[in-house]
C-alpha cells in the first residue's frame, strides 16, 4: 500500500475515526512488542526533535494531543534560543498530533513505532509554526483551487564514522574508493540491515550506494506526495542512524561533514500533476514539458535565491554550496546536467509519463523538509500563475558561462553565506506570504541567530559545529 499522508487538520477529541484506528493499533503494537511511539517533527532549524509515548497512551495522543512548549520554533541546531514577536516565549503549550496513517514500527529500534505530528493549540487551531501544518495546507489548497497535486522524494546523502567519534572528530569507517565496490563492501552487513528495515517499514528503495566524499553513501527512494515524501525523508534518517548504531557507527547528514570537498545534498525531485497526467511529459514545451511545467520550474528558479533561506538553512549549508561539486550553485537549468540548480529529468523512453520530473540541487539535510518542499512548490505554483517564462538552457558547467551567457539565460550565483540567503528571503514577498508571517519571522529570526552563533569562525570551527546536528 502507498503511504499517503493526512491532509486533514487534528482536532480536540481527534479527526474522525482516529480514536478508533489508535485502539486497534495499540493491540497490533503490543503484539508486536512495540513498546513505545515517537512523535516526530522537525524545528524550523532543521533539528528533530521528539517526544515519546508508551504504546498504550497511543488512543490519548490521537484523541488529544501530546504537550509540548512552542519554544521549539526558535531553537537553534546548538539548542539555545532566539524569538520573534510571538515565538519564543517559555509560556504556553501545543498539542501534538500523530498522523496514524504514517505510523511505522522502527524496524532498526526493536520495541519502537514511528509517527509524524501535526502541532495544534489547546484552543484546537492550526499553529502558525507547524512547518508540516504549512506543507498540509499548502498541498490541499493547490489542488483544490487549481486541481494540482505533486510528486516528491528526497534524495539522501551521509558520511558513516567510526563510532564512538573522539571528540566531535569525523572518522570514515571506510576507506574504498567513491562509488566503490570495495566500500561497497566494507559496509555490507549494515547496509543489508539497512534495506532489510527500510523494506519492513514500506519505504520502498530505488538506489543504495557509496557516493563520492569520504565515508559517503546516498539512498534514493520512490515519490510520494509532498507531506509523505518530507516524512519519509525524517524516517529513513532515524532508520540509517539507528542501523548504524546498531553496527557501531556514527552517521552525520550536515551538509559538510569536514570544510574542504564534496558535501552531503539532500536534492529534492517533484513533478506537478493533473488528473493523474504528468505535467512534464508528453508537452509541446523542452523536453516533453507542457507550458505549465515550463513556468514551474522558471517559478522555482528565480526564487532560487531566496529559498536557499529554506533549502539551505545551516552555516555550513555554505562550505557544501560551492562551485563544480554538484551542488548546483547557479540559478540555470538543463536535462540531466548535473551543475544546474534545476535537473530536469525526462526519464527514459518508455518511462517518462510517470518518470518525468524536476530536480533541485541547492538543498541539504539541514533543511526541514517540509518548508523546502512548501517552499519550492510555493515558488513553482507562482511561476504557473504568472506564467512565467523559462529562459535558455545552460549547458556545462554555469560557472564558465561568460557574463553576457550568463545575462542572457538569466544564470545567478546562489547567496554565498546565509546572511545572503536570509537578505533575499526577507524581500521576497511570494515566499513569505506562502509561509505566514509567523513561520518567515521563525526562519528570519532563526537564521540570524545561527549567524551570530558563529561570528567570525573558520570553515572548520563551522563544520565541526554543526557535524553530529542533523
Ligand atoms: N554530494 C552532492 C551534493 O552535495 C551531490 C552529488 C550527486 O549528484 O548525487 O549535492
Ligand atoms: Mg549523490
């Protein structure tokens, strides 16, 4: 069965039927010795952050929520914490809502299920900094007042250490050579049991291999809609991270393990849909695009500056977005070039009406996974209301394009630090209207504050920071 997520909101007493479905849970848990429930979200930081409940709580929760500070909203990856005009404060509460429908039994944590939540207030509405709420809501609304609906997946990259990592130290725990067969199989056993839980929990893997950095894997998993692609994503991390724990390792997903090299991307695939046809195939535009998935990914591009607010959001987002390392650092496009900011990926013949989609580059694993993907479906959604144009595409690698190449195709340098990213998130009205005004100051505030975290630091102070984080 393909997961899919509620888009409905929680409410005081629990969402139709879910009182019910919780009861008939928890006896299906305990006999399968689960013991206890991870409610899952991710802060506006990027971190996860949870609480846990015993299995038998589990009809409570879905009825009631779960308690849990707002204060969350504002914390940094460090743990201290910044405020807005409303955020950030020590008083008040949220309820957590689990989405029953997500919930999987940990198969790399024996006696433990996973759910994601959705955080309502006491007086049961929406809270205005649930980054799943924002996606939610977002997703419904695109298809109810333009007959939209999406396919994403989150690709994911990791460094695996030697564990217990010597003081913050990163240790690869193998030494064969990238894409190797040799690191292939230097990590075998705990890549089997990693595809072994990850086919336990329903995800359903399309690559697992040794990537380019040190120590570096990367696995890519089937599309879902938006708000189950982001939890999926949230899981298959805690499945990677407790799998190799179990085998005695360290695993880190910041976006640069060490300062130097090769980061790790957490590069986002969505394509846009109508009635159940792909809007990226079988069209009169490049590459089989229809007009409409044209000015989606014009949408997505021009944003690009801005949104590295959102798909960049960590200090160290900055050492991995560098020129010809594949992170894709220039606002241009192009099919299967793998420099440009936006991929466009057709599939292969015989495939491409369910295959084809849009990549975005610019995008690591501090991110929270539910405001990069609301925020680039924002910008892509605007760029069909407005119809905007996609301009030339680029090829090779942007950073040889020559000034007048560059002009002409409208080819920009992503921000190089986060200060950068957040001056042009803060300007961008489209971005920020789509994210409430509560949510951007939350991203605005948080930014800023991981800015001044690490005033004057070297790339390596940097790294070190934020390695073990996400
Ligand atoms: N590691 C690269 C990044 O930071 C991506 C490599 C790839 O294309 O898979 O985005
Ligand atoms: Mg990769």
């Amino acid at each position: 069965m393909t997961p899919v997520a509620d888009l409905t909101d929680p409410v005081p007493g629990g969402r139709p039927g879910d009182v019910e479905r919780a009861t008939a849970l928890t006896g299906e848990l305990s006999g399968k010795g689960v013991h206890g429930i991870v409610l899952s979200y991710v802060d506006t930081a990027g971190v996860g952050r949870v609480k846990t409940i015993p299995t038998a709580k589990l009809a409570s929760a879905a009825a009631w929520g779960v308690g849990m500070s707002p204060v969350f909203d504002t914390f940094l990856a460090n743990d201290s914490i910044v405020s807005t005009d409303v955020l950030g404060s020590p008083d008040g509460d949220l309820r957590l809502y689990p989405d029953l429908g997500r919930l999987v039994v940990l198969a790399g944590q024996p006696g433990w299920a996973w759910a994601p939540v959705d955080r309502i207030t006491q007086e049961g509405e929406r809270h205005p900094g649930c980054t799943r709420t924002f996606l939610r809501t977002l997703v419904a609304e695109a298809e109810r007042r333009h007959g939209i609906t999406f396919q994403a997946a989150v690709e994911i990259e990791w460094a695996v250490g030697q564990g217990p990592a010597a003081a913050g130290e990163f240790v690869p725990a193998v030494s064969g050579p990238a894409y190797g067969a040799i690191r292939q199989v230097e990590l075998s056993d705990c890549t089997a049991d990693l595809l072994a839980a990850l086919a336990a929990q329903d995800v359903d893997v399309d690559q697992l291999h040794p990537e380019y950095a040190a120590g570096q894997f990367e696995i890519s998993v089937g599309a879902l809609d938006p708000v189950a692609a982001a939890d999926r994503s949230v899981l298959v991390r805690q499945t990677i991270r407790a799998v190799a724990q179990r085998h005695g390792f360290v695993v880190s997903f910041a976006p640069a393990v060490l300062a130097q090299g090769v980061g790790n991307g957490g590069h986002l695939h969505l394509s846009a849909w109508r009635d159940g046809t792909n809007l990226h195939s079988g069209g009169a535009g490049r590459y089989g695009m229809t007009p409409e998935a044209e000015s989606f990914a014009a949408g997505i591009l021009r944003r690009l500056p801005a949104l590295t607010a959102l798909t960049a959001p960590s200090p160290a987002s900055y050492l991995r977005l560098k020129p010809s390392q594949w992170a894709g650092v220039f606002t241009a496009w192009g099919r299967e070039r793998r420099e440009a900011a936006v991929r466009i990926v057709t599939g292969t013949l015989g495939l491409r009406d369910q295959a084809a989609n849009l990549e975005v580059k610019p995008v690591d694993l501090a991110a929270n996974p539910y405001l990069a993907l609301g925020g680039v479906i924002a910008a892509g959604l605007d760029g069909i209301a407005s119809a905007a144009g996609l301009p030339e595409e680029s090829a090779g690698d942007p950073a040889r394009l020559t000034m007048e190449e560059a002009k002409a195709r409208d080819v920009r340098r992503l921000p190089t630090s986060l200060t950068e990213a957040v001056t042009e998130f803060r300007a961008d009205d489209v971005l920020r209207d789509a994210l409430g005004p509560v949510l951007a100051d939350a991203v605005v505030a948080v930014r800023e504050g991981e800015v001044a975290a690490v005033d004057g630091w070297d790339p390596e102070r940097i790294a070190a920071a934020y390695r073990w984080k996400y």
